[in-house]
C-alpha cells in the first residue's frame, strides 16, 4: 500500500471519527457515522463524488448520484421504536442539503410524467413523530417508480416488512433502482424531468431481518435474508414479491456494489448466495 502523510485539511476528518482512503477520497467509518449504516456502506459513499454522495439523514442514510437525480441506495433500521400514529406528511420537497453543482430534484419535477414519486424509505416506516415522516418525503429519497410497481407490489413488500417488526423483528432495509428506462402510465420513458432525472430499469430491496439491538454482529448463516428485483413497470401492481426474489449476490454483480459488507466475510458467502424461500 503507498503510503501518505494526512495533510492538514485531512486532518480534521479523521478526529471526527471518519476513515480516510487516499488523499482524493474520503470514505466515513461505516459503523460510526449511522445506524442506518450498520449493515454498511454499499458504495462506499463520501464527499468527494457528486455521484456516490453520501446524505446521513437521522431517519436513514442515502448513496445519492447527482447525474441520475436520484439515489444509488437507501438504507434504513426498521424497529419498533420508529412506528408509531403520526399521519403521512405529503410535503414532498427539494433537499437542500445537496451540495453545489448537484441539481435539487424538485417536488413537481414529476408532474406528468407517468412515474411516481416513489420513495425508498416508505412513509409508513416513520411515523414516530411529524419531522422522522415528513424526512422521507426529501425529493433525495424518490426514485421514478411505475405506478403499478410503487402501489402494488413495492407497497405489498413494504407492509410486509411492517409485520416482521410486529412480530418482534428489527430489519435493516436497503434498495434502490439500476439500469436505464421504466415503463409508466404514459409509456417508456429514459428520463422525465427534462432530461434531470433518471428512470431506472428496475427496483431492488435488500431486508436483513434480526433480533432487536444485535446489528451485524447478530447476523449468523441463518440469518433471514430477503433479496427482490423487480421490473420497473406496469402490469405487475397485482404480481407477488416472492416471486422476484433474488440472491444479494446477484445483486451485486448488477449493481457494482457491496452489500453487508459489516457482516463477516463466512457469514456473508452463505447469506448472500441465498434465495429466500420462506
């Protein structure tokens, strides 16, 4: 490995508790920056990309990519301690916390277009309180999604998550969109918003279930392990998750990235080549 002396301006980074990759990346410490992070940090997202940035919000953490105008992947803890009565928020709006140079996706950007406002981590997964609802409803947790995926399918997927934590359940809980075009309401489309915003070719969810308070250190090889890729498109609103379930391995060969990359290398060979079967 070449070696480097931190300079002056790394240094404040590194007292803050994040790791530092050369002197072009820098890459937070997976563990230390969130919870929502526990599992890891898929793309090793940072601050020195425009492409691969990383948003820690409170109520879940974002891999954003400024050239699609959408996420890479979000990524959340799902407990009991995040449910609770308040209502659903609907205040869609830009995020601000965007850096320069990256355009802030706009809350009516979609109007029109035939795709939903679909968002990664789901509303109903925050209803803690007004501000942890009213969080997912950032332009930064959306994705182009075809009504019949986001109403249908993609919605039966996220209730269902809702009743393990109702069992007693924690789920650690990562997804996004890859590829180019989807089919919405009012046919194929590559891009909406003017050219802004990217449509992905399908959605994928990735659900870690475990006992509350164990993290990654509680994940064993028999460990539940649910992996979806779905089509980003109509017709499949009345379709059944489980059967677009996938293994987390095949996942990250179509996506680059490197999930539950917090869980020990043996444990990972034997999860993540697994197709949920229950």
């Amino acid at each position: 490995m070449k070696k480097f002396k931190l300079s002056k301006f790394l240094l404040p980074f590194v007292a803050a508790g994040l790791s530092v990759i050369g002197l072009e990346q820098i890459v937070p410490a997976q563990s230390a920056v969130s919870v929502h992070l526990t599992m890891g940090n898929p793309s090793a997202a940072g601050t020195s990309s425009l492409n691969n940035y990383l948003l820690n919000k409170s109520q879940y953490a974002v891999g954003y990519n400024c050239s699609l105008g959408r996420p890479n992947w979000v990524s959340w803890q799902l407990n009991s301690s995040w449910l609770g009565s308040t209502p659903r928020q609907d205040d869609f709006r830009a995020d601000t916390t965007l850096p320069s140079g990256c355009y802030q996706v706009q809350g009516t950007d979609f109007s029109g277009s035939g795709f939903d406002r679909g968002h990664m981590t789901p509303s109903a997964d925050r209803t803690s309180s007004v501000t942890n609802n009213s969080a997912t409803f950032l332009m930064t947790n959306m994705i182009a999604q075809a009504p019949d995926n986001n109403q249908g399918i993609w919605a039966n997927l996220e209730n269902y998550c809702r009743t393990l934590v109702s069992g007693g359940k924690e789920l650690y809980i990562i997804s996004g969109g890859y590829g180019t075009g989807g089919t919405g309401s009012n046919g194929a489309a590559n891009t909406i918003a003017n050219g802004k915003v990217t449509v992905p070719d399908r959605t994928w969810k990735i659900i870690v279930v475990v006992t509350p308070g164990t993290g990654a250190s509680g994940v064993t090889t028999s460990t539940r392990v649910i992996a979806v890729n779905i089509p980003n498109d109509q017709g499949v609103r009345n379709a059944d998750w489980k059967n677009y379930r996938v293994s987390v391995d095949s996942l990250e060969s179509l996506t680059g990235y490197d999930f539950l990359s917090q869980v020990s290398t043996s444990t990972q060979s034997v999860i993540e080549a697994r197709v949920d079967n229950l």
